[in-house]
C-alpha cells in the first residue's frame, strides 16, 4: 500500500506557514498510481497565490506483520 505525503508551506496573512499533508485515506495498491495522484494535486495547489513551496513523496506502508 502506498500512502501519499504533502508538505505545503502557504502565506497566510504574509506569515508562512508549514502544512503536512499525510493522506491515509487515499492508500494507493501501486506507486505509479500514488505519483500521479501527487502530481495532479502539486500541480493544482502551485497555481494557488498563498501557495510558497512544497514537497510530496509516496510512502510505501508495509502489510500488518510484515516489515521492510
């Protein structure tokens, strides 16, 4: 399962402001298919004015029992 992360930082009233994003109820079953979705939702959110920088990456979640 892979889980997208996204870290904004936004101007809020001229102060930046750090966001996390982590988006547990969106798990991905292929990393290919969590990029995409990361590159839809940093291409829509740079186009927002109060948006100043960022950083997104897929997580892989291991299955219950299992580590990596």
């Amino acid at each position: 399962m892979w889980i997208p992360v996204v870290l904004i930082a936004w101007s809020l009233n001229g102060t930046p402001v750090w966001v996390n994003f982590p988006m547990i109820n969106f798990p991905f079953t292929s990393q290919n298919k969590c990029q995409e979705y990361v590159s839809r939702v940093r291409n829509t959110i740079t186009k927002n004015p109060q948006y100043l920088d960022g950083y997104s990456i897929c997580v892989e979640v291991p299955p219950k029992g299992k580590s990596t």
